[in-house]
C-alpha cells in the first residue's frame, strides 16, 4: 500500500530498489515542468468561439519550419455540414 507515505518517501525507496519511478504531476504542475518547457511540448491557437487553446505540438522538428503550428483551430461541428452535402453524390 502507497497511500500511507508521502510521494517523496515512495519515490526515494522505489529508487533506491532500481525501480524506475517518477512523480504523477498534475496538469499544472506538467505545464511548469521544466523539461516539458525547455522542449516547448505545446503550442496555442486561437479560436474565434472558444479562446486561446492549448495542442501538443508534433515532435519533430525541421529547418523550414521548427515549430510546425497548427494554421488554425479544428472546426466548429456542424461549420462544413452544408458545403459537404452540396458535394455529396446523389
């Protein structure tokens, strides 16, 4: 049972046995990670209803573009409802 220590204890002993071991973080502090910050794991778009959103960035990087942002947030549902079933066959 690991509920009656503190995570550090768990931790140090599960280490000190050479069990790979890492602390469960919470969404903040995963963001505030430092090596999730060195590898800038996310990027932002903007999205005209719901704001600045948060996506995983692909983790690759190239010359021409380092970042690869997203060109724009995914569609609304229903936003290409009418343009498909114009095309639609039959």
């Amino acid at each position: 049972m690991t509920t009656g220590e503190p995570t550090a204890v768990w931790v140090e002993r599960f280490g000190a046995a050479d069990v790979p071991v890492a602390e469960v973080l919470g969404p903040d502090a995963h963001l505030a990670d430092p090596q999730v910050v060195h590898n800038r794991l996310y990027g932002e778009v903007d999205d005209p209803v719901r704001g600045p959103m948060r996506y995983v960035r692909y983790p690759a990087r190239f010359a021409g573009d380092p970042e690869f942002r997203l060109r724009g947030p995914a569609p609304s549902v229903g936003q290409h409802t009418e343009e498909v079933l114009v095309h639609a066959p039959g």
